[in-house]
C-alpha cells in the first residue's frame, strides 16, 4: 500500500471502524447464532489444557517484542468482512506499536463462512514456512474474489501459496494434516471459552476490549504502556 501522509490514513482508518461498527451491529444475531454453533463448547482445549487463554506458547505473533508484556490479540476470520473492513486499522497500529507491543493473531472461522477455515488452514501452512504475514495480507487484500461463495477456494489458496514461492509439497501436506485442523480449533476453542461471539474481537492483556475508533484502540495500547 502506498503511503499517502498519515492524516489521509487515519482519516480512512476513521471512517473504516465505523463502517465496521455499523456491519457488526447490523449482524450481530447471525453472527452469535453461527459461532454458538461453531464453538460448541468444551472448557478443555484439544491439548489437554483448560480452554480460555488468550495467548498460548505457539500463537502466531505479527509483532514480537520479547522484553513487552504488552500482547493485542485478535481472533479473526479470513472471510469476515468486518475483519476486512478494520485490517487497515490493525496495519496502521501495528506500525506505530509495533516495537513497542505484541500483535497476536488467532484463528476464529465462522461456520457461516464457506472457506474461512480454508482460509486459515492456507495460512498456517504458509506459517510453518515462515511466511505468515505474505499470506495474512493476501488473504484480506483478495476477499472479495473469493469470500462469500459456495465453492471450495483450495485452488485459489494453493494459487497464493505458489505466489508466495512456497514449497509446494510442504504447503499440501500441511493444508491436509489434520494437525493444522487441530491448531485452528484450539483457536476456536479459546475464543469460545472467552466469550468470543464473533469477528473480529479484540483482547489487550487479557482482557477483551471493544473499540469503537482508532482513537480508542491508541488510548487503550497508551495506558497499557503506561502502566508497564
């Protein structure tokens, strides 16, 4: 994305969470209706340990700064268009917190969403080569050609892995393991025992936060800073 000042990118950040509020209230029912069917609902994680923690040893960070105690986490779906609609927030957050906090992402498709947790099978097979965030963007930069269909996109995402210059074997292999399949529901299961009842929610040192402009997503990460 070019840049064009930051005025002009807050200016749109604006007016993208607020759309974003308004598609979630519009949807919120479905949504709910959807993740209570998606979630359903052990306290116990496919690991063995209990359910509910918002970070665990092998969550994927976008940011990672080791000597920050500071962790926003967001649980998300690929093919959610209000996760779309505050991806740039997130991106223009990352770029000015991103020394300075970590940026955790966990998975959360939808049952609603044909090929969110297809989506997020590509993605994490594209992490297990290192290359997460190529992926993560793509996905979000290429929704609209392929989200809220009734079609499998296992071709298109195996197009983006080849883009990526993946290995393409390792990437297959990894799509298909039914460990990959485990590694989004312990999201799921997560998100669930949280309180998760749609995307994207947003969590900051644990506890769940609920934005409503990028303004209070900066105020929230400032106080977290300031209190260490």
């Amino acid at each position: 994305m070019k840049m064009k000042g930051l005025g002009s990118i807050l200016a749109n950040t604006r007016v993208l969470l607020t759309l974003f509020v308004i598609a979630v209230a519009t949807v919120g029912t479905v949504v709910f209706l959807s993740v209570r069917d998606a979630g359903s609902t052990s306290d116990i994680a496919l690991d063995g340990s209990p359910a509910g923690q918002t970070v665990r040893e092998n969550s994927h960070r976008l940011n990672s700064v080791p000597d920050s105690d500071i962790y926003f986490v967001e649980f998300l779906d690929f093919e959610c268009e209000g996760c779309r609609a505050v991806y740039p927030a997130i991106e223009q957050l990352r770029a000015e917190y991103g020394t300075r906090v970590n940026f955790v992402l966990r998975y959360f498709p939808l049952r609603s969403h044909f090929n969110a947790e297809r989506a997020a099978r590509a993605v994490e097979a594209a992490a297990q080569q290192g290359q997460l965030e190529p992926m993560y963007r793509k996905m979000y930069d290429t929704q609209t050609e392929w989200g809220e269909q009734q079609t499998a996109a296992d071709d298109v995402f195996r197009g983006f892995a080849q883009q990526l210059d993946l290995d393409m074997s390792a990437f297959d292999a990894t799509y298909n393991d039914p460990a990959t399949l485990e590694r989004i529901q312990l999201d799921i299961a997560d998100g669930t025992a949280l309180g998760v009842q749609g995307t994207p929610t947003f969590f900051l040192n644990g506890e769940r936060i609920q934005p409503r402009s990028y303004e209070d997503l900066t105020t929230a990460l400032d106080q977290a800073l300031a209190r260490g």
